[in-house]
C-alpha cells in the first residue's frame, strides 16, 4: 500500500519509546497519539472543526455499529466515511469483532463466522472474516482491522489457543477479501496473558506482512500490570517499521506506559462516556464537576488545558450546564477531556524526543495522583 | 437610559413595517429581529460562536428557571450573564411571569405576589414586581421586563380587567424598584383579546414613559386573526420612538405578519425545540428528518440555507444521527432552526427598506406552504 507507510523518527533513550511520523490517505499524523472514538460516525458531542481545532489526528469510527446504523452501503452511498461525516482526516475502523463478543452468550461462535442478535432491532445477524472486511471497505477508512475473537479474561490456555489459532486463520481470510489499495488492513495480536500464544500470535502475523499491527485483548478486566505485560508479549515480535495499535485504551497513564513499551496508537471511548457524566481528567488529577464545591467557582475546569471549554467557561456555568442536563454542558466536558488526551500524546511526544519520557511519567503522577493505576481514569 | 434607544430608520411603504436600530449597551442590532432562546443560560444545542456567525443579535434567557437553577446569586457573582454564558451580545431577560402563571391551579395570586412551588424540588417560592427586577438585576440582561400576569385564554372581560389593572400596578411597582442604569426595563401591554383593554394597559404604559414596550398574552391558544387583531390593538397605543416586542412568537408567518404591524422584536423556543425532535423549517415548507425517504439523501436540508449545517451535512447523514439520538445531531438541527428564522428576519428588514414586504409575503407563502397559519411552524 503505497499511500501508507511508519516512519521512526526518534527512539527515546530514557524508555526506548519511538516518535514518529505515520504517513496516511488522508494526511501525516505523529505518534503516539490518542484517537478520539466517533462510534456512529460522531465522536459524541464534538464538531469535526473543534476536532481539528484540538489537534485531532485520526479519528476512530465503530465497524459494528455503522454495519447496523445507517448501514454500511449508505455510507458507502455517500462518498464513504470522511464524506459522510465531514472528516477529511484519516479514520480508523475497527472489526466489529470487539462488538460481537462482548455480546457474550446471545452469539455462537464457529469457523466461518459468528452468529448473533442485532443490538437495535433483534434480528440475527452473520459476521465472518470476509464480511467483516467487505463492511470496512464500504465505510471506507484509511486503517481497518482484520476480524479477530476478543477472548474473555481470564480464560484457559486451551481456550486461548483454540481462539487464536481461529483468529489467525481468520486474518488471512481477512487479508485475501481485502481489495482497496487504499485502506491498510492491520493484524490483531490475540493470546491474553500467555506468552507463548501472544508470540504465536505475533509472529504468524508478521510472517502475514500487514501494514500495521495491534495489539487486543487487553483492558478488558486484567489489572494493569497483566496488561503491561500483555503488550510486552506481544510487542517484542512486532517489526519496527511498522505501526502498533494498543486496541481500546485510554486510562492517561496507560497511554504513558503504553508509549514506554513502543505503542504508537490508542483509542478509547472513556474520555466523552465520562464526560457525559461530569467525570473529568485534569492536570490535577480526576474531577467531577456535579461537586457542590464548584457552584460558584468560576476558574475553569484545568488551569493547565487550552481546550475551547477552559478558555471560555468557568467550573459554575459547566456544572450549571451539567446539572440542567444541558446538550453544550455535555459537548464542552466531552471536548475538555478529549483535548486532555490529545494534548498528554502531544506531552509525550514531546519527552520522548527530549530522551525523558520517564521523567515526564514521573512529573504526570505528581500532579495527577498516583492512583490512576488503580482507577478507570 | 443613555445607552438604550431606538432608531426607525425606514417604513415599508407597501405595509407600514418599520426598520430600526436598536442600540443597547452591548451593541447594535437591527430590527425587526428573531431572538434565539436560551432558557438556562444556553441557547440549546448551539454555542455562543455558533450564534454570532449565523447572524444572531440579541439572545433571550429566562429569569424563572435561572432563579432556581444555578441561582440569580451565582449569576451576578460570575458577573452576570454576559460572563456566565460568555456571549457578548446584548441579552433580554422575561419576568418569569409567564413561567409562573403557567403553572395553573398550583400558584396563588395575590396584590403582593404570586405564591407557587418550584418545578425543580417542589419548594414553595414567591415572586413578586419587586423580586423579579432584583433578580434580573443580578442577571444583569440588556433588556429586561415586568412582572406581568399572563391571563389565560380564553377568560372573562372581568377577569382581563382585574389582570390587567393589577399588571399596570405591578408595572409601577417594579419601574419604581428597578434601580440599574444599563438596562432597559419593558412594560409589557396584556388586555387579552379586549381592545378596551389592550388600550387602557398600552396607555397606562407609554404614560409611565418605559424605553420599550412588550405585547404579551399572545399565542397562548388564540386563532391566528384574534392574536393579529391583538397585536394591532396594542401596537396603535405604542409611542414611534420605542422598541416593540412580541413576545413568544416564532411562526415564520406571524414574523411577517408581526413586523407588517409594527413589530420590532420577536422570540420563541420553537426553533430549538422542535428540532430537538427532527422537525425543521425550510424554505420549502416543513420537513420531518425522520422520514424514511431522507435515508439516503445526500442533499443538504434546504438548498436556500447557509447555515453551518446546511454548508457541510446531508440529510441521510441528519437523520442517521437523528436516529442514533446523537447530541452532534440534535445541534445541527437546532443551529439549522435557528439560522432559518434569523435569516427570514434579516429577509424581512431587506423587504422592508426596498419597500416591498407584501411582496415578499406572497412570496414567501408560495414557498413555504399557505397552511402556515394553521400549523404551529
């Protein structure tokens, strides 16, 4: 794919974590970054100007869900994705495999594919490698993901390797249905805590030549060291010349670690879920502005943050807002965490062309607090 | 009040309709013109930079719901409105009187005040002329209005009268208590369908000398005829040297129908809430995104509208977001509402200076659909 290509620009010698240059369709974007999840085609509650605007490089949009709503030929019908939307940067679909089986018993799991109720009107729905892929190339994104099985935590090894080995065969099923030469179809390392799966996993991949791999199954119940750990497995049989995805995660801290362990791209829906609820991420730890210690404060809600929120409203008006279950209230929380996301990448890129990411990690939980590990945000 | 007064620039010689200029302490604006809503200090679904580039002047919030939710207090701490909701606008304020009085068989009135409980926590609350102007005094509008009994339609001539004669009471009570130089206090001119009325409270008002006059009591469930005779009924009363405001009325058609009677200022929450629920006002008439045929549509909502969302979304993509009940979609709609009667405003003061506001009436009739005047938009 010629239009897609990683470039390293820099290896941090406090970490060993890379900067670089992810060249797309749709324009050069640096990593790591984070991306802000448009599950329906909208990162809810945010203009694609005011994603620009808070330096928003891809963009991420939900294969599953589109499947269903609008339907994929409509957006297709549309010019595809960037159309559709109004986003000219580069979009990432995922598989719809996440989606599926965290369904859990309401699907039936079998070589071909999977087979499962629709979440909105019931009806039984078939997805399977080829179809997985015939989806992404109507939504038509610069990054699509290959169908994999995203394994329950914990699970036995003989499940995981059944699951793998099935995952495996699936990429390839995936990567010969793949036609656009426009679109870079990543690999998805699967194994869960078993190392020897994870580098099954990884290396079948490799041996596969994908545009991009990444790296699932993480974050879905594990504590954090078991994820860390997780990344390393499967990182270290990951070429360096090519981008790697840490799948569905945006704790602050773990897109520090993340990065520490050579990951160069992150997504997560948690900054706008818990935005909508007045959950907030700041430069001083976790807020939530429902506090009756705000009703008259009128600071912003982050000293330290530039986003369109802190500069022109204060912690009363947003929890006013907030607490009148107001459509602004929610779309400037969401704005403001989301911001706080791209701007921490931005941070840690920074530190790593610096050579100090870890003394910028040390810095972070100073002022954040050192509990993030323990907590969801 | 020295930064507040009205110029009447032109009158259409085909109907009489008047274009101004309102200056006020946060600016000019020109008449006749459509003021967006914003209830809680917002107008919903559309930021404050969202307004200004679609042409928005003076913006409405409400006294009653801003007294209980966050406060007049936290307002005028934050440094009134202007600052609390960061639009540096001119902003009008209602008496809260309307608010109250609907409330039905739940409130109580008295010479002094009305006695009623808070939608919010069930609280029992008194608001009386006094009240009301301290808190848009701490609110600290532009504009602000008197304490006024919106009397139910249809009711008895009796009762009009009494209503009437204790609003003019009230009236004197609030222009006596009203004490901030760099707002404008309103007397608002009730009397119901009773031309008798009409011109004893409009004769009362203009003796009492205000720097603006409101027309209330009107759209409260009133033919179409009987709110136009209202409006000529008062307006004929009303001095030529001061600002007219017909409060709460938003039909595209009676906007035409107001300004060919005189009317300079006009206001209603219908943009914004009926597109909450997929209903917008087009240049074609009324459409519903909702319907089945705009699937995949991949038209803007209206061809004659250049609003941000009309500029830059399709209807298939509308709806989708409509659909999903995305709070993305619930702001387009909204801006595109919105837009649509700022525009139809700013169409009117053109006709009006070149003279031909008949003219664009039929016009307008032709496009839009003639049963107007039977339908709420």
């Amino acid at each position: 794919m010629k239009d897609f290509w990683y470039e390293c620009k820099h290896v941090c010698k406090q970490t060993g974590a890379r900067y670089g240059i992810l060249h797309t369709p749709h324009g050069d974007v640096e990593t790591p970054m984070f991306m802000p999840v448009g599950t329906l085609a909208t990162v809810k509650g945010i203009s694609p100007e005011q994603l620009k605007e808070m330096g928003s490089q891809v963009v991420l949009a939900n294969t599953y869900h589109l499947w269903l709503r609008p339907g994929s030929d409509i957006v297709r019908d549309a010019g595809g994705l960037h159309q559709f939307m109004n986003y000219d940067g580069p979009i990432l679909t995922d598989s719809g495999g996440f989606q599926v089986f965290s369904l859990g018993k309401t699907r039936k799991i079998e070589e071909e594919g999977v087979t499962f109720k629709s979440i909105v009107d019931g009806s039984k729905l078939f997805l399977s490698p080829e179809k997985s892929i015939a989806i992404q190339e109507d939504l038509g994104a610069d990054i699509i993901m290959s169908f994999d099985e995203c394994a329950p935590y914990p699970c036995t090894h003989d499940y995981m390797k059944n699951s793998v080995e099935r995952t495996l065969r699936w990429a390839k099923r995936g990567q010969e249905a793949h036609k656009r030469e426009d679109q870079a179809l990543f690999g998805i390392v699967q194994g869960g805590e078993f190392a020897d799966l994870r580098e099954l996993s990884a290396k079948t991949l490799v041996d596969m030549d994908f545009p991009g791999y990444s790296i699932g199954g993480t974050s879905v119940g594990e504590p954090k060291p078991i994820m860390y750990k997780m990344i390393e497995d499967s990182v270290k049989w990951l070429p360096e010349d090519k981008p790697r995805y840490l799948m569905g995660v945006g704790n602050p801290i773990d897109l520090i670690e993340g990065a520490m362990r050579g990951i160069d791209m992150f997504d997560c829906v948690l900054p706008t879920r818990v935005a909508r609820h007045g959950a907030l991420m700041t430069h001083h730890g976790r807020m939530n502005i429902n506090n009756e210690k705000y009703k008259r404060d009128f600071t912003p809600i982050d000293d330290k943050c530039h986003c369109y929120a802190c500069r022109n409203y204060t912690r009363a008006y947003l929890r006013h807002l907030h607490k009148c279950d107001e459509i602004f209230g929610k779309s400037l929380l969401s704005i403001h965490n989301v911001a706080f996301l791209l701007d921490l990448a931005a941070d840690i890129r920074k530190a790593i062309q610096e050579d100090r990411l870890a003394d910028f990690k040390e810095e972070f939980l100073e002022q954040y607090g050192r509990d993030v590990y323990e907590r969801a945000f």
